[in-house]
C-alpha cells in the first residue's frame, strides 16, 4: 500500500507536499508552509502534509494507551477513528490519523503531556495549521523514519483529502476549547503536574 505512494500520486490526492531529508523529519527550505514542493523536485527526499495549504489536520497519537482513556471519557473509540479514515504508524504504537481541516478559529498544534522534564512525555497532539502561514507538517509514508530507519506505514487506505473525513465533534470541541479542557484532560491522564497548576 505505501510503496505506491509517491509524490506524483500524494500531489494527485490533494495533498500539498514538503520534502523531508533522509535521517530528519524537519522540512527543507525557508516559508515551506507556503510553498508546496512540485512531485519532480523530491530527489530521493521523504515526504511531509502541509496541513495549512492541504486543508487537513491530523491527531498524533504517542501514548495509544493513555489516549484511549481520555478518548473514552469522550465517547471516543480510538480504533474506530483509526479505521474511519487515514491513518498510518511511524513506530509501533503510535499512530497518526488524517482530517479534513474543520471550520474553527482555534487550529494551533495542541499537545497533551505528561510528567515534568526531564521526564516529560508526549499523550497526543492536534495538528493543523490556522493559515497557510502557520508551519505545521506531518511525515507521510514511505518516508524513512530517522529512529527506526523503516518506512512510514500505512495502516488503513491513503484517501484523498476530499475524501477524508472531519475531526469527531468532541475533537473539535476540545481543539476549540483546549485550556478550559486542560485541566480535565490532567485528571484523565493522572497528572499530578499539570492538576497542580490550575
């Protein structure tokens, strides 16, 4: 399924594209938020969604565990939102999983954490970009991951972003809503850390 993945056939899904150098997952060149990198120019580069020119945004799920348990409190099924649309896996564990960016005013990149440094740890992010201004990419495969040194997989079926689906409702609500959430988003997960500050 990935090895078909290309730049020509990403670009013909809708996806605007950065290329993403071997060993990083940083993308190369100045203002990449605001310039998609034609199929032809990758040169044996790995490939990166720009949410904001794309239209997408993504949730980047590091901790499958703890996510789950905050997800269900929302009446969220994580494995049901993994199939419900495109998703795809780094390292085994996490997951990445692909929207169609939804009509809200707050889209910065939101991450759930846990612990304090330096033994802090990532639960989940919302991903996307309030314009195309706004640097925000995720990894698509068959990019190589730099840790593991394999492909970006492919979990479910590449979509094209017209075809993807929006963000459940209580995800948009939650991304709208992210500090007044916060703090039952620490309760979910156990963080005494962040429980402390409120």
């Amino acid at each position: 399924m990935q090895d078909a993945m290309t730049p020509e056939r990403w670009t013909k899904f809708g996806y605007k594209l950065c290329a993403i150098p071997p060993g990083s997952k940083r993308p190369v060149g100045r203002e990449w938020q605001q310039h998609a990198v034609p199929p032809e120019r990758f040169n044996g580069n790995g490939m990166g969604v720009i949410h904001g020119l794309s239209g997408t945004c993504a949730i980047d799920v590091d901790d499958r565990a703890l996510t789950e348990q905050v997800f269900e409190s929302f009446g969220l099924d994580l494995e049901e939102m993994i199939q419900g649309t495109f998703s795809w896996e780094g390292r085994p564990g996490r997951v990445k999983l692909l929207y169609q960016r939804p009509n809200l005013i707050e889209m910065r990149i939101r991450k759930l954490t846990k612990g304090k440094h330096p033994d802090v740890h990532e639960v989940f992010a919302l991903r996307g970009a309030e314009s195309p201004q706004k640097a925000a990419q995720d990894v698509l495969p068959p990019t190589i991951h730099p840790d593991t040194g394999e492909p970006y997989r492919c979990l479910t079926e590449p979509r094209a972003v017209e075809d993807l689906p929006l963000p459940p409702k209580a995800i948009c609500e939650m991304w709208q809503g992210w500090d007044e959430f916060k703090p039952l988003l620490a309760v979910l997960i156990g963080d005494e850390c962040l429980i402390k500050k409120r």
